[in-house]
C-alpha cells in the first residue's frame, strides 16, 4: 500500500465521521407551508396539545415548520411529537 492509498483511506474515514456528526439524527417533518401569520398561537397550540390527552411537557418550540413537543401522551408513555401549526393535527410522534 503506497503512502497516497494511506492518506486517501484515513481521509475517507475522517470525512464519514464529520457527516456523521453533522447529519441531523431526525429531523423535523415539513408541516405546513403557510406563514406564521396563519399558525395557532402558542396558547391555543398548547390548548389543543392538552385536548389530546399529551401531559407534562418538558419541550414546547418550533423546530422547522412544525410545533414540537416531548412529554407523556394520554397514555402516560414518553412521547416526541410534531404538529402541523395551521390545524394542530399530529403530523409524526415518536413514543418510547
């Protein structure tokens, strides 16, 4: 193996680990094209969240062009979820 194969192969190996590291785990879904002049408040978004049974909110934000939470859902399991912001609609939940 020649020294340029060895520096190519050890380059090739950095570069994977930086776009490892820099590669969102996962991101957030799009939601919704409107502008934020047309989502919920954050009041009546966190209104209907409770409607639909999601209790102790650690995380409530905007992550893209979604509302997004980490809590428990109705059925006390811990849930990741992304709202659509127009209608509230569950767009994508993870729950453990």
């Amino acid at each position: 193996m020649t020294m340029n194969h060895r520096f190519l192969g050890a380059a090739a190996a950095v570069l994977a680990a930086v776009v490892s590291m820099t590669t969102p785990a996962a991101a957030a879904p799009p939601c919704t094209k409107e502008p934020r002049s047309q989502w919920l408040t954050e009041t009546a978004m966190r209104d209907k969240i409770a409607l639909m049974g999601y209790r102790d909110i650690r995380v409530f934000k905007i992550s893209g062009t979604c509302y997004e939470i980490y809590g428990t859902n109705a059925q006390g399991r811990k849930a990741e979820v992304y709202f659509n912001p127009i209608d509230g609609a569950v767009v994508k939940a993870n729950v453990d």
